[in-house]
C-alpha cells in the first residue's frame, strides 16, 4: 500500500465519511488519481466508495443506506423464519438494521435483544419489546463490545440469533474484521438455537482475521440471488440452507 493510501485510510477511518474532493485536495492530487487509490482501497477490502465519496467499513449508518434495495429484500426474507412468541437476538451489521425495520413495520410479537444500538433505535417507536445490552459503545459500528456486553449475553435467553458476517470461505467457514464483534457472536451462536446469517453474496470469497462461526453453527443463510453456484453447493454439503431473495 502506497504512504498516500495509508493517510487516505487514516483520514477516512477517522471522519467516517470524506468526499474525493476534500482527499485531492488535502493530498494535492487530482480526483482521477484519488480514484484510483480508493478502487485499490476498496479491493483490499479497506473502504467502500459510494456517490463521490469514500466511507468506512465502520460507519453503520452509510451502510445501512448501500445497496438498500437488496438488503431490503434479504430483510423481508429473514422476517418471514419469525414466529409469534419469538425473542431474537439480532447482532450489528446494515442487514440485520434492515431486519429490525421490517420486524417494527411488521406489528410482530416478538422481543428482540441486541448489543447495537441503531438496531435498538429502528424499534424505539414500534411494539416490540427491546431489550438493549450493556457494554463499552464502538461508535461508528454503533454495538456494544467488551466484559459486560459478554456477560449480558450469557444470562439471557432467546431462541433465534441472526448475526451478520464480513466474510467466507469454504475451507475457514464465516469471519469478521472486528474481533470484539466476533467475540459477541460466538458467545450468541454457543447457545445452540436456531442461527441465521444475513449476507450480501458479494461477502462470499473473502477472507477476514477472525472467526465467527463454523459450517456447523449455522442453520440457514439468507442471501441476494447472485450467490455462485459453488458457495451454495459448499453450504448444502455442508447442512446449511440457502434462502435467497
């Protein structure tokens, strides 16, 4: 990675969100060569680049509003594996932020327990009852990490957990770049209740420091209709279902 890719990631992670013109001009380049260094960013799985602007991975909200429509659509699909009487653990991550909202415009019974606050926020006007866990606030992931958020997990009880991934592969199974989220996953999925993982299919193929979860703790995927076929023959022999939307 070139120095000016370094201080672009740095100046990126440190505001969330910054324009291709405020980088060319605090770098002196011009907006072609600051393309070109997001695009090597973005491939390196460093940032995401959207409508003139570059955005950190770590910025749920920016996230949330990417690719709307097919999150939208995942989300609807994962609301339809809930049951009246349900109390979900719905883990951090823009798909699962959709799920919150379809649950709230939904009117469904159910209780839903989450160490992120934005999920927390999406049913704050809506029925549902919300149980929001304690912890140590990662501000732009907007979850609860750490000894408390660990402790909370482990004396409550639910009976679906839908959690989010960064990516996978056949041979290392689901991974994450954020090993304080990753801890609060692999605490959710020990219960050994019905887990779900909502994911983009662009997530298959991508290999991350952190494991999340094995072919075994998984019940169901939920996931856009572009999955190759190898990723779905991989879960299947795996016993995981593959739900698309």
């Amino acid at each position: 990675m070139k120095e000016r890719q370094r201080l672009i990631l740095d100046r990126v992670e440190e505001k969330g969100k910054v324009s291709i013109q405020d980088l060319a001009q605090q770098f002196a380049v011009s907006g072609v060569t600051i393309r070109k260094d997001l695009v090597e960013l973005e491939k390196l799985n460093y940032l995401t680049r959207t409508h003139g602007y570059a955005v950190s991975l770590n910025d749920l909200s920016e996230r949330v509003s990417s690719n709307f429509s097919t999150k939208e659509a995942m989300a609807k699909r994962a609301l339809g594996l809930l049951c009246e009487g349900d109390t979900v653990f719905i883990e951090a991550g823009s798909s699962n932020a959709h799920l919150a909202r379809e649950i709230g415009r939904s009117g469904l019974d159910v209780t839903v327990i989450t160490p992120c606050v934005y999920v927390a926020n999406e049913l704050k006007n809506c029925h549902q009852e919300v149980v929001l866990i304690g912890g140590v606030l990662q501000k732009r992931s907007e979850c609860l990490v750490g000894p408390l958020t660990h402790l909370c997990i482990n004396n409550i009880n639910f009976n679906k957990v839908f959690i989010g991934i960064d990516g996978y592969s056949p041979e290392h199974g689901f991974t994450g770049r954020d090993v304080m989220r990753a801890e609060n996953i692999r605490l959710a999925i020990e219960k050994r209740v019905q887990n779900f993982v909502i994911a983009e299919s662009a997530k298959f193929g991508k290999l991350y420091p952190y494991n999340v979860a094995k072919h075994g703790d998984i019940d169901t995927i939920i996931t856009d209709r572009h999955l190759s076929g190898e990723f779905v023959d991989s879960l299947t022999h795996q016993g995981v279902k593959v739900l698309t939307a």
